[in-house]
C-alpha cells in the first residue's frame, strides 16, 4: 500500500516536469489554426444542433396552423381525440362522448390519420 501511495506521489511530481519540458511553441497553434478550428466548432454546432431544431419548430409551427375542425389528434401530455372548435390559440378536443377539454395549440404533439381512434 505504501509503495502505491509513493508511486502516485512519484508520478505526480514528474508528470508537470514533463509537460513544461516541451519545446517553446510546440503544440500551439497560430492565429489561422485557431481560426479554422473555431470555424469548424461552428458549422459542427450549426449541423448537429440548431438545423435539426428549426427544422422540427418549423413542422410544429405548420402542424399548429393546419389545425382544422374534424382533425385526430395526441396532445404532448398523451390525450387522443378529435377537434370540435378552433381558435386562435385554444382548441376544444373532444376526448370521449360528450366531453371536451380546451387545450393550447402548442401542446398538439402529432396528428393522426382518419378512423385511427376509432381503433383504439
């Protein structure tokens, strides 16, 4: 146990003597390196994050406005039904016969095709 202690202790003390002992210069890059890496940060954040989420807000945004009476839809919270009235940023949704909740328009997660509840 000991000679483990001693032998982290070692490696501890030599390990930054070693880091600083490389040339002057070595490893760093110059300004057009840092350039192109930051670039390169940029078009892996652009392709990998924000394209795909303004893709999705994009169809959600279309989903919300093509909204129509008659419609099958699941709300995010899960809750199918059918839209029985349409407003500017409320829907009615018929979840069973004769009751209806008020939901947002934001909250609609997906629409669903013709007859589908009545399968459930």
């Amino acid at each position: 146990m000991n000679l483990i202690k001693l032998l982290v202790t070692a490696l501890g003390v030599v390990l930054p003597g070693i880091a600083l002992a490389q040339e002057p210069g070595a490893g760093q890059m110059g300004v057009m390196g840092q350039i192109i890496f930051f670039a390169g940060f940029i078009l892996i954040f652009y392709l990998l994050i924000w394209r795909p989420q303004s893709k999705r807000a994009k169809e959600h945004k279309a989903l919300m406005s093509g909204l129509n009476k008659g419609d099958e839809i699941v709300t995010s919270g899960g809750v199918a039904g059918k839209i029985t009235k349409v407003g500017d940023d409320f829907i009615a949704v018929e979840i069973a016969d004769n009751v209806e909740v008020k939901v947002q328009k934001a909250a609609v997660a997906a629409a669903l095709p013709k007859g589908t509840l009545k399968d459930i």
